[in-house]
C-alpha cells in the first residue's frame, strides 16, 4: 500500500501538523478528518490541512485504509466508538497520545480485545501552541515517535504506521507501553505540572503587577510550556497519574530538603547540589530532543 487512504479524528496541532506533513512528502492518498470543534473543521477547511472535512467522525473514517486517532488521551475511547461502526474490517488504527497503557487500556474497553491492527504510538513533537491554525508541516522533522506494540500487534499493519512517521522526518523508536509513560511522567508530564503550578503561585502574589512585568528570559523559558492547553495536559496527568504522582512526591521530596539547607546556612551543600544538577544537564544535553 504505497499511498494510504487516511483520515484524521481530532484536526489540533498534532493531527493537522501530520496531515500536512504527509500530503507535502507525498506519502497518503486522500486525507479526510473530523473534530469536534465545528471552528477547528472551519479552519481545516478553509487552510486545506486536510481534503475533505466531514460533520462526524463515521463519515470522515469509512473510505479510510488507516485512522489516526489525534485526539485528547481521556477522549480515546469516545472516538474510537463513533469509528467503530464505520471502519473497513482491514483498517490500521493508531493514535498520537502522549500516554500509552491507558490507550491500549480504553482501546481494549472499547474492543474487548486489542485489535491486532491497533498501532499505539507517541510522536516526541510539539509546541505550546494549540490548534489547527499552528499546525506546522516539518513538526516531526528529526524528532522521535515512539511506537509501543502490544501483545496481539499486527507487524504489518505496525510497518506501515513506521513508514508513514519516517515519510515526514521522524525516527520511529519501540518501547513498552507501561516504560515508556514512566520515561515521559519524567521528562514531560511533571514538567508541565511544575510549570503550572509555579505560574499559578505567582499569579496569586502579582496582586500590584509587579512580578510578570519585570519577568525575563529565564522566565520566559522556565514557563513557556504553562502556555500549553490545559485541557490536553489535565487528560495526560490524569491518565498517567500514578507514575507523575509518584515523581511528585519524589520533587517535593527535594525542595524539602532544598529549603532545610537553606534555613540551615548549608550554602556549600546547596550549591553542591546546583552542580551536581549542571552537570548531569550538560552531560545529557545531546540526548535531549
């Protein structure tokens, strides 16, 4: 199958970023997609992400050889069912949700089994940005996807969702699914769960202004994923919770102990620690995406 009939359930900045990655290399035939969001539809059609746009999801899938489902990860069951009764018995299903056992989880639910022909995958991609509007053609260009096969995993339906990653630049890795949302509670979810929450600190002591107004690029940069839509990453902690909650603890852990050397004059230890931090960064840089 050298040119896929695809369509796209969820036309946001990863499944409108996809479909204009694949149309630009080439690497699908039509492209239908569907969203919830009659004003995402609107934008899809009128910026040509995709060929045609559909009013449901059934009507968008039923010519589809394969589904993507770029959906919130808490919303992977609800889509799935209003696919379900319009798929080709043939038809290749996989996501781009940032956690993995709770997809194969919900598809499971929904299925009663795994589908063999399910294909769970995370592309490694993104931006603070939210949308159809923002989404970008070379988005997976030399970023990884992770691909997270099952039990049950058809290998040549998991060929095919290889290739189409590697068609727009990406580097298709495998993982387990239950490994791979313990590696991204880390470098990922709590991240987001700090940035939001130290935005939200601060934005109960800014009473006068004063703090955001003279904020700088350290900032900036230290926050610039608090900007990331909220929706979208309450449904990823959620469904990872277990995993972040427990790295939570471990963080909360350490700020404890950073505030007793602070209130112990233990400056050498803290500054010990800073160095110790630096150089594990630095020594790990090259391997950050």
């Amino acid at each position: 199958m050298s040119a896929p009939r695809l369509a796209i359930i969820g036309l946001g900045l990863i499944g409108g970023s996809l479909a204009r990655a694949l149309r630009e290399a080439g690497a699908a035939g039509p492209i239908a997609g569907y969203d919830p969001d009659p004003a995402q539809r609107d934008a899809a059609q009128r910026l040509r992400v995709v060929d045609h746009v559909h009013d449901t999801a059934a009507a968008a899938v039923g010519d589809a050889d394969v589904v993507v489902l770029a959906v919130p990860v808490l919303h992977t069951a609800e889509a799935l069912r209003a696919c379900l009764p319009a798929l080709k018995a043939d038809v290749i299903v996989t996501d781009v949700g940032s956690t993995k056992q709770s997809v194969l989880d919900d598809v499971e639910r929904v299925c009663g089994k795994l589908p063999p022909r399910f294909v769970a995958a995370h592309p490694i991609a993104g931006t603070e940005k939210s949308g159809v509007a923002h989404s970008q053609p070379d988005l997976f260009r030399r970023h990884r996807v992770i691909v997270t096969p099952h039990a049950q995993q058809d290998r040549t339906a998991q060929a095919l969702v290889t290739r189409l990653w590697e068609a727009v630049g990406a580097r298709v890795v495998e993982m387990d699914a239950r490994r791979h949302d313990a590696i991204f509670a880390a470098t990922s979810h709590l991240p987001h769960v700090l940035a939001y929450s130290f935005v939200d600190m601060l934005a109960q002591l800014d009473r006068d202004h004063d703090i955001f107004s003279n904020a700088g690029g350290g900032f900036r940069d230290f926050t610039r994923i608090a900007s990331s839509s909220p929706q979208m990453w309450h449904d990823i902690v959620r469904a990872n919770a277990a995993a972040v909650g427990s790295l939570l603890d471990r963080q909360i852990d350490e700020l404890r102990q950073i505030r007793t050397m602070m209130r112990e004059s233990r400056w050498d230890d803290l500054k010990r620690l800073f160095e110790r931090a630096r150089a594990a960064r630095e020594r790990y840089l090259a391997q950050i995406e």
